[in-house]
C-alpha cells in the first residue's frame, strides 16, 4: 500500500498539470449567452409580495431588503467596463440572500440568477462582509450594570432562573472536503479540526472576560430569601467550563425529584432561549443546514452574517413576523414545555452540538451551583418542577 507522501506527490503533480493545462488554453469567449441576459425576477417577485413569495426568496420583506440594499450598495456596487456591465448591487445581495436561505450549490444558483459560479464564489462573502460591518449595532452586549439586571430580570420572569445574565450553546458548523484529489481531502479534514478548535478558543476568550470583569456584570448579592452571595451567571450545557460565572448542569443521571435532577432541570429551561435561536436561524437559513464546500474563513463570515441577519429581522416591524411569527418560539405553561414550529421538520445534522470536554471545576464554583440548588429546593421552588424532571 502506497504511503501518504508519495500518494500526496501524484496528487500534487497531477494539480500542477491541470493548472499548466488551463493556462494554454485561449478563452473561447468572454461571457455565455446565458449570462447575458439576466432575469428580473426580483423585480416580478415584489411586484406580488403579498402572495409570500418574495419573503419566501429573499427572507425578508419587500421594505427591509431595500433598506439592508440602501446601506450596503457604497460597499458592494462596481464600476461598468467597455467589455461588460457590472452586476448590479440588488442582483449581489438576492443572489447571496438566496443562498443563505437555501444553502444551494453556485452551480446550481447561476441557473436561477444568471450569473457565473466563479462570479458568485466573490460576490457572497463580499456582501456577507458588507451586511456585518453595516449591521454591526445589532450584536452588541450590555454596558451598564442597570442593562445587565434588566435582562437578569426578564430570565427570573421568564424562566424561573434569578441572577441569570444570558445563555451560551455553540455549534460546529460542518465543512465538505472536496473529493477532485487526495491532497486536498487531507488539507481540509486537518482543516475541519482546527476550525472548530478556533471557535472553541474564541469562547475561551469569551471567558477571560468573565474571570475578569470587564463585561461589567453586576456585584454578586444574596438570592432572595438567602443569605450566601453569588455572582450573576451565564447558563452553559456540558461543554462550557463550569465556572463562578457560567452554571453548567451537574454530571450524572439522577432518580426524579432528586435536587440535582431538579437543578439540572431549571438551568435547561433558562437555556432554552439559546436553542431557540439556532433553531430558527437554521431554519431560515438552510445553508447552515448542509455541509459547506467552501473555505474556513468564507463559512466564518457567512456565519457572522446571518448572526447579524438574525438580529436585524428580530428588531424590523416588517420582518419580525415573518422572521420569527407566533407560536415559532418554544413557550412555557406552569413548567409544561411547547414546542415552537421551528421543531418541525428541522434537521440539525450539519449544525452540531459542541463536544462534552470533561474539566475538574473550582471549589468556589461548586459552592455557587449547590447555592443556586438550595434555593430551587426551597426559597425559589416552583409547584410544577417536580412534574416535569
């Protein structure tokens, strides 16, 4: 059986011939007939947007594509040439706001927008990063102690969880090796790896923040009814660290009632907003929903562009509804957990959980986390979490 390296060789080789091939090669034309007449679909969708299909293209409505288009034209517009006209900046951003949605290949897209696939392999990451520097106000955490205790505040409405700051998930986003040639399989399976070790080491830096204060979390205070101090949390699952300021849930399967099942059991409904939202945003936008056959740093800007897209579809009046309409999210009744729609037909098999990474936890974090235990045994008990944990 051939070794790796000579295997990588022929493979190296054979690359280098194809590239010395196309070279020779004198361009046959400039441009297809196909591509040089493109459709107005756009333009017929909207002019019928009520019938939902222009929502259902763009996933958005008719007002904010033209204000998200207005804002980021000046960074994705070009100059016309003597040899041909630019691509407009409306066909720029539907070309790469279909492709969030439904994750289609570029081969297949030009078809539908009629532009070339190596055209748009530069069109939607250039406009990905326009709508993250243009959007960049929707992602922003608080800055004032008084902002801090009004989201902590909403937590303990909500879900019964005092203290809570936020909820933290993350998911690896799954990358497509491409199968042309040996030497580019192992780059990209090495490649896959060590993309999701560099998300994993941005939530490391994430939480050097916490250690040392500078987001601003509110001073620790006793629970309600109790006197031990604890600090404000972040609720994690079992892949963040348990620490002063992330709760995680106890290790372990525990007998029904028990105070550890119980604890476990009020942290995974405070948690469930965060599910909520990779849940929706996956099913809005499918291309998260399929393994990408794209480079590291492309899908990482593809990825902070629907984060900002998320946000800037929760907060429009136009586009809220459709983004997110009722009875989408999860909701609660007397502890009794609803399902939102999202559930429905919503396969996450390219957007996959973090990996349990066992880590032995400071005492002072324990202390905290039997603290928050104690209090949902007794002064913060609800009637119903013995029923459904």
């Amino acid at each position: 059986m051939p070794n790796r390296k000579v295997i990588a060789g022929a493979a190296f080789i054979f690359m280098y011939l194809l590239t010395e091939d196309r070279k020779s090669r004198k361009r046959r034309w400039w441009k297809t007939n196909l591509y040089k007449r493109r459709s107005s679909l756009l333009v017929e969708l909207k002019s019928q947007h009520i019938s939902g299909q222009y929502k259902n293209f763009t996933r958005m409505s008719p007002t904010d594509f033209e204000y998200l288009l207005t804002i980021i034209a000046p960074k994705i517009s070009r100059q016309d040439t003597i040899m041909r006209s630019a691509i407009s900046p409306q066909d720029r951003l539907a070309l790469t706001l279909r492709f969030l949605a439904t994750g289609d290949s570029f081969t297949s897209l030009q078809y539908t927008f009629r532009i070339s696939k190596q055209s748009m392999s530069c069109i939607v990451p250039e406009v990905c990063e326009a709508i993250i520097k243009s959007l960049k106000e929707n992602i922003k955490l608080p800055k004032t102690e008084s902002e801090w205790i009004q989201i902590s505040n909403r937590f303990d409405e909500l879900w019964n969880f005092p203290h809570c700051a936020g909820a933290m998930d993350g998911k690896h986003v799954i990358l497509e090796a491409p199968t042309r040639n040996i030497i580019i399989n192992f780059w990209m399976s090495d490649v896959k790896a060590a993309f999701q070790m560099v998300e994993f080491l941005k939530k490391l830096n994430y939480i050097k923040k916490l250690e040392n204060n500078s987001l601003r979390l509110p001073a620790p205070e006793a629970l309600q009814g109790r006197n031990k101090v604890v600090p404000y949390v972040f609720v994690g699952d079992s892949a963040f660290p348990l620490q002063n300021n992330i709760m995680k849930p106890y290790p372990g399967e525990y007998p029904k009632g028990s105070p550890r099942r119980i604890f476990n059991y009020r942290l995974s409904r405070a948690r469930r907003i965060v599910e909520n939202v990779f849940g929706i945003t996956a099913s809005v936008f499918r291309v998260l929903r399929k393994p990408m056959l794209l480079q590291p740093k492309t899908v990482e800007t593809i990825v902070m562009a629907i984060a900002h897209l998320h946000n800037f579809l929760r907060n429009t009046d136009s586009s809220k509804n459709l983004y997110a309409p009722s009875g989408s999210l999860d909701s609660d009744q007397n502890g009794r957990l609803c399902e939102g729609s999202w559930w429905r037909g919503c396969e996450m098999s390219s957007l996959l959980p973090l990996n349990n990474v066992p880590r032995r936890a400071a005492s002072t974090a324990k202390q905290i986390r039997d603290e928050f235990n104690d209090y949902f045994m007794n002064e913060g008990t609800v009637s119903w979490q013995n029923t459904y944990c």
